[in-house]
C-alpha cells in the first residue's frame, strides 16, 4: 500500500486537513501545535474503521487515495454529526455512516465499486442488502472479491509504537501450527504478512529471533554498532502460573547478567523497537511515526536516520519530528511543511517553496524555520 493523497475533515473539533499528497518518504514539520501529531491520529482512524477496531467516528468525512497491489483506488466516507457530548468519553459510538464510496482509478478514469447513501447501497452495480449503519463497508463487505484486496491494503498501516513487556496467553500467539519454529525456509516477509498489524513490536522481535535469526542477527549487528558497549540482545520468554508468558527485551553489557526493562533506558528499547518494527514490515507497508527522536540521544539518531532512509524504496514513511538533526539530515525534499490557520490544516511540500529551491544545503534548514509556511502555528 501507498497513501497517494488524503484529506480530512472533523466537524465535531471543527477541524480541516486540506488535501496532502505523500510521497515514498514524508517528514512532516512544523512548530508544536499546528496540528502533525492530528495527522497521523486521522491516519490511524482510517485505518481503525478499514479494521473496524475500536474508534469514535461523530461527523467525520475523509477521502483517501492509495495504490495497492499496483491498482490505485479512492475511498470517501462521511459520519453522522450528533449532538451529545457524552460520545466523546466512548470508546466506539453508534454514530452512523451516511455516505461512502470506493473507486478504482484506471487511466485517470474513476470506476464505481461501492457505493453506499443513506438510501441505496451497491457493489459493482449490484444492490446490497441493508448494511450495517455503524460500520463501514469495506469491513462488512471485506471478502467479497472485488473489496478483499482493498480491505488487506490497511492492515499494511504500522503506527510505530515500541512496546516491550507484553503478557499473552499461549494460544494466542499468531504463529501458525503449520508453521514449525524450525522451518527456515518460509519468506520473512510472507511470515509477517500473516501475523495481524496490531502484534506487539516485541512479540514480532521473539518470531524473527527464532525462525529468521539469521535477519535477527543483522538487526543484532546494526544495533551493537550504535551501543559499542553492548555485547548482545535477545528476546526473552516467561512462563507464568497463570498460563500467560511475558515477552520482553533484554540486553547485555560488559557483566554477565541480562538486563531487563525498566533497567534498559527508554532510547536503547526505543532504538530497538524500530529496528525490529521496520524490518518485519512487509514491502508496501506505510510506517507511521509521531516525534521520530523521542527517547533517542543523538547517538542512535544518524545510524537510525540512514536506516529508514535505506528503507524508503520498499516501505513508504510518514514521520513527524521537531529535532534540528532529524530535519537537516533528511534530504529537504522529503520536508511536508504543516501550516494552521484557525481550523485548517495545510501541508506543503518544500519543493513547492521557492526560498527553499534557492538556499543552498547548508542554509536549507535555517531558512526552513523562518519561514511563513513554518512559523504557521495557532492563530
């Protein structure tokens, strides 16, 4: 999947992101409050409704066009706006969805799909039964043939969010009984396309350690260099009494104990959970991360950059970050510049901004901060 372009609109905040077109690689920047974390939070909504995982939906519209599978497609939606606060503190409303619509785009020509009102309902020309007014479509219609491709396309969205002790039942790990821990032979990244998005970072670590450890070791290799005073990483394992087990990170040093979280700081756990995120992304996954450098010391940041960078022909990236190291030594190219006026959101590409295509580099970033477009926080 590749997000090509989105527009959002919450008119229960009375907040508007005018449409933005991603490339493979986006860092977006901006001063704190113009609205780059909201982005992403939007993008994940997306995602939740695609999934129909837990989400409040109260008059939210948004379009969004992604290619997948090399078929582009777009898809519009918009809720119902109610008026009772009391949605705001639920964790998924009841509010209803009275419009949505899935198009491929074929040669510039946009051909119909699905097509749902508040008064009719059709896929691929054919009426639908009644569906369900709080779910959207693409779920409840997820393996009819035409929407199955389109529906798996979401599953390849990854909000990059480390964790690192996660109990869960044994029967709950999502390797497949088909599957022996032994069998080296299997695609790493059909593996991972097998296991559901929303595993656990760290349980995710504990699958390549023991069937891929030759990619565990690289990530091993790649991470030893960054912390020279590590000697090794490993995943570990704990049986509980409750028949649970606890996976969790575990590093060693100069001594001969394994130290477990909390005693890892949150930059070394953090460094590793981005390694091990990204190179289980299957290909044509979309990498989300809000604040790139958070937890991160300025030695885990340029190893960390050229990693992601590296990445960015498989995997498309949309990062948000404040920190000038981050910002100068990512290619200006890739720069998304987010601007708030009110309630609208707007995000412009710096290669769209004539100061920039002028500076050279090594005044890019100083005339990035004092910029309008930049400097274009709350009024």
């Amino acid at each position: 999947m590749k997000i090509k372009s989105f527009k959002f609109d919450d008119l229960k905040e009375n907040w508007h992101l005018k449409e933005t077109f991603f490339d493979d690689f986006n860092l977006l920047v901006g001063v704190s409050g113009v609205g780059k974390t909201k982005i992403l939070q939007a993008l994940d909504l997306v995602r939740d409704v695609a999934r129909d995982n837990d989400y409040r939906l109260d008059g939210i519209e948004w379009t969004i066009r992604f290619t997948h599978f090399k078929q582009e497609y777009e898809w519009t939606l918009k809720s119902a706006l109610t008026d009772d606060e009391k949605t705001i503190f639920l964790p998924k409303t009841s509010t209803e969805i009275i419009y949505e619509k899935i198009t491929l785009i074929e040669n510039n020509n946009a051909i119909e799909l699905l097509l749902r009102s508040e008064n009719d309902s059709h896929l691929c020309g054919e009426k639908l039964h009644k569906l369900k007014k709080t779910e959207s479509a693409l779920a409840s219609l997820s393996e009819e043939e035409d929407i199955a491709s389109i529906y798996q396309a979401f599953e390849r969205i990854f909000n990059e969010t480390p964790q690192y002790t996660v109990p869960s039942p044994y029967q709950e790990i999502p390797v497949s009984a088909a599957i022996p821990i032994s069998q080296r032979n299997i695609n790493l990244h059909t593996f991972f396309e097998n296991i559901p998005v929303d595993t656990p970072t760290v349980i995710k670590g504990y699958y390549l350690q023991k069937v891929f450890p030759e990619s565990f070791d690289e990530i091993k290799a790649f991470y030893l260099e960054i912390f020279p005073k590590v000697d090794d990483i490993k995943i570990d394992i704990m049986a509980k009494k409750s028949g649970e087990y606890i996976f969790s990170y575990a590093i060693k040093e100069s001594t001969d104990n394994w130290i477990l979280p909390p005693k890892i700081s949150s930059g070394m756990l953090r460094t590793l959970a981005h390694l091990i995120e990204i190179s289980t992304a299957p290909a044509g996954s979309v990498i989300v991360i809000d604040e790139f450098e958070n937890s991160l010391g300025i030695n885990c940041m340029p190893e960390l950059t050229n990693f992601i960078l590296d990445k960015s022909n498989e995997l498309q990236f949309i990062l948000t970050s404040h920190h000038p190291y981050i910002i100068h030594n990512i290619p200006w190219e890739n720069w998304q510049i987010v601007s708030r006026n009110g309630s609208d959101v707007k995000v412009t590409k710096a290669t769209h901004i004539p100061e920039l295509n002028t500076a050279s580099s090594l005044d890019k970033f100083t005339q990035l901060v004092n910029l309008p477009e930049y400097e274009g926080g709350i009024s």
